[in-house]
C-alpha cells in the first residue's frame, strides 16, 4: 500500500476517512449528482450490512441520509471488472434497502436510495464522466419504473457527456492529486494532506498495509479452521455463502481446498474491514498511552489482540 504520506483520495482508507467529514461528503454528493442537498447525517451501522445471516455481508464505505430521508451509498471503486461490479452493485443497493426500511413502516415510505461508485477507470468504456441507471420499461425507455432506486458510476477518465466545472475539476484530481482547480478540491485536497502528515491517523493507516491486513485475516481464519463440509458438498455458489457463516465458527481450511478463491477473497476483504475501526483506535490509544510496541505484536495475536480491545475498551 505504500507510505501513508504518498496516499491520494483514490485509496480506500483515505477515501473514507476524508469523507467522514459530513460537510465534505454533501459536496460529493452534490458535485456528483449536480443538485443541491440541503444537509446529510451518517447512518450508523455497527456491522457490515446483510439481510439475514446466512447472506453475504456487505461493508459500505460511506452510507448516509438526506434531510428528506434519500439514503447514499458511496464508494471508491479501483476495480472495475465486469459484470462483477454491476453485480456488486445491485447487492449493495438491497443491502441499503434494507438498512434503511424500518420494520412496521409502509413499502409506500420507503425512501428513494442512491449507490453511488467512484471509479478509476471507465466501467462500461463509453468514456462517460458519469453513467447514471435507472429501472426502465423495456418497450418504452421513456417510462421509468419509478421505484426511486439509481446507481451512479462518476469514471475519472471520463472525456464525454454531460458535466460541470466542479465535475470535471474532480475528475482531474482523482487521475492527478496535484491539480486542484476548484474550491472543493481545495478543501478535500487540504483534509488529505493533513492526514498525510498527522502521525496518529499515519500510524493507524500503515496497521492495514497488505501485509499486515493478509496477516491479520489469516490469523484470525487459522485460529478457527475445522472445515466448511456443507460448502464443499453444495458447489462454489452454495459454498461461497455456507462458507462465510460457516467461517466465522471454524474457519476455511477445507474451503480453500476445494478452490472457492472467491470465497477467500471474500472473506479476506470481510475480515480485514470489519476491524479497521477498531484497530485505528486501539492504534491511538496505545499510542497515548506510550504502548505503541504491543500494537504489532497483538496483530500477529488474535487472543493478545482481543485483550487489548477489551482493555482499552474499544470493543
């Protein structure tokens, strides 16, 4: 991943920590959407986003709602194979859906909900700025279904179609960090550069170098690997799902055996993520208290590191 002080926007880590800022996340939205939106709050989520528990988790890296109760969900995209990330797409709206639909209410409540993808690259190779989806009629692409669901895809390399300056200025900063043409970028330019040189947020964000997330993730599946015998049997798409219920208790050593790479890249990019939070603080906290050193080797630890998560009171 590289040093924290060469990270741009387009990392994830800094994509998300910068746009945590809610004032700063308005403007995104704002920009990318080209309306205005009289103010946004976070939607808490304690943990990742699944309809049920034998279903695929999902952990979003900005989901927040409007002043009229429109939900966003918006990410930083730095691959963009398809049909995958359509695919990926299609369940992360499901999954906002249901967050966001409390129980009792009326199908007639439910709120309009955007999924938005920031992209490096162009998803569909139009050269697009933006690609906007819409539910559609078949026989008259005039009629819209109207069930107020939309995905975005912004695609920095973007040449064509209709924009904005403030679009196109953004764009330019997600290829190129040091071209900063707008007030916007500005300030996002500046909330980058200061968590590039505030040593906490650095020492937090080198925590999840590849080689420290890979390590942790694998510790964490080997502590708890007895098999995955209904996945094995079942084929790659049943025993992707059964494999990740079943890898949260025993892990996926037969898993991994029987060939589910998807599956472990899943599970992989799912154990890495639900714990970011907790080791960035756990990362301040030690540093506060002068117990920096333990850091590393609790990574390599999961019982020492749930130790220290409950000594710090973080989990």
């Amino acid at each position: 991943m590289g040093d924290a002080r060469e990270l741009t926007i387009t990392d994830d880590f800094m994509f998300g920590s910068v746009f945590s800022d809610l004032g700063l996340c308005q403007g995104l939205l704002e920009i990318v959407l080209g309306t205005a939106i009289v103010s946004v709050e976070r939607v808490e989520c304690q943990e990742p986003l699944a309809t049920s528990p034998l279903s695929r988790a999902g952990i979003v890296d900005l989901l927040v709602r409007d002043a009229c109760g429109n939900v966003y969900d918006v990410e930083m995209q730095n691959e963009v194979r398809q049909p995958s990330l359509a695919r990926r797409a299609r369940y992360y709206g499901s999954l906002v859906d249901t967050a966001a639909f409390d129980r009792g209410t009326s199908f007639g409540s439910l709120c309009d909900r955007v999924v938005i993808f920031i992209c490096s690259d162009d998803p569909y190779g139009f050269g697009y700025k933006r690609y906007n989806f819409r539910n559609v009629c078949l026989q008259n692409a005039d009629l819209q279904m109207g069930d107020g669901a939309e995905f975005v895809y912004v695609n920095a390399r973007g040449v064509s179609g209709d924009s904005t300056p403030e679009l196109d200025a953004l764009l330019e900063y997600l290829l190129d960090d040091a071209i900063v043409e707008s007030d916007y970028v500005s300030r996002v330019d500046q909330a980058v550069r200061a968590r590039r040189e505030d040593p906490v947020w650095r020492r937090s964000q080198m925590l999840w170098s590849e080689k420290y997330r890979d390590d942790f993730a694998r510790a964490r599946m080997e502590g708890m690997s007895q098999g995955l015998e209904e996945g094995r049997e079942k084929g790659h798409q049943e025993g992707l799902q059964e494999g990740l219920q079943e890898g949260r208790k025993k892990g996926l050593e037969q898993g991994l055996e029987q060939g589910l790479e998807q599956g472990l890249e899943q599970g992989l990019e799912q154990g890495r993520q639900q714990t970011v939070a907790e080791i960035a603080t756990l990362a301040g906290k030690l540093d506060e208290a002068g117990r920096s050193a333990e850091l590393a080797e609790a990574i390599r630890n999961p019982e020492k590191l749930d130790r220290l998560l409950m000594e710090f009171h973080v989990r």
